[in-house]
C-alpha cells in the first residue's frame, strides 16, 4: 500500500494539502447556486428570487445537511479501515454505506414530493412566491438520490486521502450547471423550474462519474471477494452516521424557525436574506472544509494509533481555521455592497442585508471549536452525545430566541442574533465536552 500522508509528516503541511482541494471542491458546490441566485436575481426579479432562496432553500438545506451528516458514518469507518490498512473493511464498508442511502435517498425523495406543498405553506411561505418555490423544491427533490450519492461518494474518497478526484469533476459540472442556467432561463425561457432542472442534470453527472471513478481507480487493492449486504455495518455506519444527520437536521430545523418568521416580513426582507445567505454560505465552504479535514485526520490517525496525532492535528487545525475566517471575513464586510449587488439592484433589499453582515456573520468565529469538536468526534466514532447537546443547545437557544426573546424587539436583525449567540453557547458546551471525552478515550495522550 501506498505511503499515507495523513498518519506521517508535518501535520500542518498536510492539512492544507488535504484542504486547499476541499475548500476549491466546496466553492464550486456553492458556485452553481450562487450564479442561480444571480441569475434568477437580475432575470427574473426579487419574487422569484425571495421563492428559491426562502422557504424551499431551507427545506433543501435540511435535506442536503441530513444525508451529509449521515454520510459521516461511511466516512468515518472508511478512514478507520483504510488507516488501519484493513483494505477489505473499506470495501465492504463503502458497499453497505451506498446500498443504504440509495434506499433511504428514494423514499425521502417519494415523501417530499408528497408533501412539498404543505411544507411550504407550514413555514409561511408568502403566497406571491408559493408557486415557484414549490416548483423548484419538487424539481430539486426528484433529483435528490444523485445529491445524496456525489455527497456519500466525495466522503469517501476524503477517507481514502483522495480530495482532488471530487475537486476535478465538480468543476466541471459546476460549470456544466452555470451554462445550463443560462441555457433554461435566457435562451428557453423556463423560468425556475430552468434553474433546477440544470442543477438536477449537474449532480446526477457529477453523481455518475465520482461513482465511476472510485470503482475503477480508487478502491484500495485486494483479492476477490464476495460484496453482500451486511446489516452489522450499516448498523455500525447509522450508529455514527444517524445522531450526525438527526444533529445536521436540527440547524436547518432551527433556520426554518428563523425563516419562518423572518417570511412575516414580506418580499423585500426574505430577498435581504437570501441574498446575505448566499453569501454567508460562502465562509461557511471553508470552516465546513477545515471541518472535513478533521474527521479524516482523526478518523485514520485512531485507526492508526496514532493517539498523540490525533490530538495534534486538532489544534493545529482549529488555529488555521480561525486565521483563515478571520480573513475572508474580513474581505466579505468591506465590499459586502458590491457583493449584495450581485443579487439585486433594488436599494431596499441591499440596505437591510449590509447590515445583517455584522449581526449574523460573527457566528463562523465564535462557532469554530463547536464544528471542530463535533467532526473530531465523529471520527472517533462518537456521535450520539454531540447529537444530544446539539438538541438541547442550538435548538433550544434558537427556539428560545424566536418564541420568546425575539417579540420583545421584533426587528430582523435582532431576530439574526440568535446564531452568534447560539455559536458561543456550543462552543462553550463542546470545548468541555471533548476535553472530557480525549482524556477517556485517547488515555496516552
């Protein structure tokens, strides 16, 4: 087997290795959505803007979050396996993990499109924007298996210490998804059932080539043997990977709160804040990267035992973190008029989102060891606990704060408090908690 980087070397050198092409990978995950909001924003105005990136946008979120996090369980025991140079273990692991979200992937699909409607009317959804945000989310949805599958199969191929196969392929679809946009909304005149179906054709390539690849070129070298479903590893896999998707639903659980109420201000108000979300999303690429280093650092290292490395690699990473948020941070509020303009040309919407980028966007600093701690654990195989302080912390802050905080100084901005103080608050809670867990589960370090 081929040296592994991620157990031996400098452990900051590798992080960035392993990050740079996950950071590019994400960016251009969140490329195509971000020339969406553009596109739909300059063609087809602020009611069909304020329909993609309200309500539908956050039950996408919700969905895409859950299988992600669910994913962490395949990720998590691919690295372990594979750092362990167990190379039947990871196969094994990886067959049982697809088999397990394809079927789960199809039947969410199946309910969604079900209640796609009520959902939306539920959160509020302003009814000039109804419409077509019920058109997106349905589209959105029959294409969910193949979000499900490029997420699934990207976490693998990071457990394997592979980032620049995932890197490769969704630049070109990426790509792919801005031309077809153009395509369906200024050529063809599709309006925004044009804009996701570009999106559903993007990922379902992108789904199929990852799919390819690792079958052919990436799997770990060994002799014949049997695949067959293994009810003891996907239950191995959900014990991770389930309290990870449940704990990733309850932030969108908590947004859709927040866009619920945040949907009683009107038009110009839910465009203000999609706008700054398409935004913000873009830190929130790279401390989700820095995120995605972590599991695979620690999951390979503790397979690996090795225990100080583990430990190691998770300050460093956390250090890099905060020098590169502060950063980007940084250049987003300078030129954040320039950036809300992409969106808009409508004055109003752009006033109420520069002034979200001070209320809401000091979350990512504060939020930085809740995210590292949460993926350190799951490399670590833990999951259930995080998922439980997660319940009670962001959304019981977040709930908290909508219900009964908020109507004392019903303003948006004050209503986007509630993320930079929630961030704080589980920091706080998983900075003890981890502290307490290494000490337990890592004794020689």
């Amino acid at each position: 087997m081929e040296q592994n980087k991620i157990t031996e070397g400098v452990i900051w050198k590798q992080v960035i290795w392993l990050f740079i092409p996950l950071v590019i990978s994400a960016f251009f995950q969140h490329l195509y959505t971000f020339v969406d909001g553009m596109i739909i924003g300059k063609f087809l105005g602020a009611t069909a803007f304020a329909a993609v990136g309200g309500s539908a946008a956050k039950i996408i979120t919700l969905l895409i979050n859950f299988f992600v996090g669910v994913s962490s369980g395949i990720t998590s025991y691919t690295a372990r396996f594979y750092g362990a140079k167990d190379n039947i273990g990871v196969k094994k692991v990886i067959f049982n993990g697809l088999i397990f979200f394809g079927v789960a992937g199809i039947a969410l699909s199946i309910l969604g499109i079900i209640f796609s409607n009520t959902m939306l009317e539920l959160m509020g959804t302003p009814v000039e924007t109804l419409l077509d945000a019920n058109i997106y989310l349905k589209t959105f949805l029959v294409g969910l298996i193949f979000c499900i599958f490029y997420n699934t199969l990207s976490g693998v191929l990071r457990a394997l210490g592979d980032t620049k196969t995932p890197l490769y392929v969704l630049i070109f679809t990426s790509f792919l998804n801005i031309a077809l946009d153009l395509l369906f909304v200024i050529i063809f005149p599709m309006g925004v059932l044009g804009v996701a179906l570009a999106t559903l054709i993007a990922q379902g390539i992108s789904a199929i080539a990852l799919l390819i690849i690792l079958i052919k070129k990436r799997l770990p070298k060994t002799e014949q043997i049997q695949l067959k479903i293994d009810f003891k590893i996907i239950r191995e896999i959900c014990g991770v990977g389930i309290p990870a998707g449940i704990q990733s639903i309850m932030y969108s659980i908590s947004n859709i709160l927040v866009q619920s109420a945040i949907n009683g201000f009107g038009t110009t108000t839910v465009a203000a804040w999609s706008a700054y979300v398409k935004i913000d999303s873009i830190v929130d690429v790279f401390v989700s990267a820095l995120g995605s280093t972590v599991i695979t650092f620690v999951g390979q290292n503790y397979g690996a035992k090795q225990y100080a490395r583990v430990k190691e690699s998770i300050k460093q990473i956390i250090l890099i973190s905060y020098i590169i948020t502060i950063v980007i941070m940084t250049g987003f509020i300078l030129f954040r008029t320039q950036l809300l303009g992409l969106f808009t040309t409508e004055q109003a919407v752009v006033e109420i989102g520069k002034n979200l980028f001070f209320v809401i966007m000091p979350m990512y600093l504060l939020g930085i060891p809740q995210t590292m701690f949460i993926q350190a654990l799951r490399g670590l195989g833990k999951s259930f606990i995080p998922m439980i302080l997660t319940l009670i912390g962001v959304i019981g802050i977040r709930v908290i704060w909508v219900l009964i905080i908020f109507p004392l100084n019903p303003n948006i901005y004050f209503l986007g408090i509630c993320y930079p103080v929630s961030s704080l608050i589980m920091s706080i809670i998983f900075t003890l908690y981890f502290y307490k867990e290494s000490k337990k589960l890592i004794p020689t370090i």
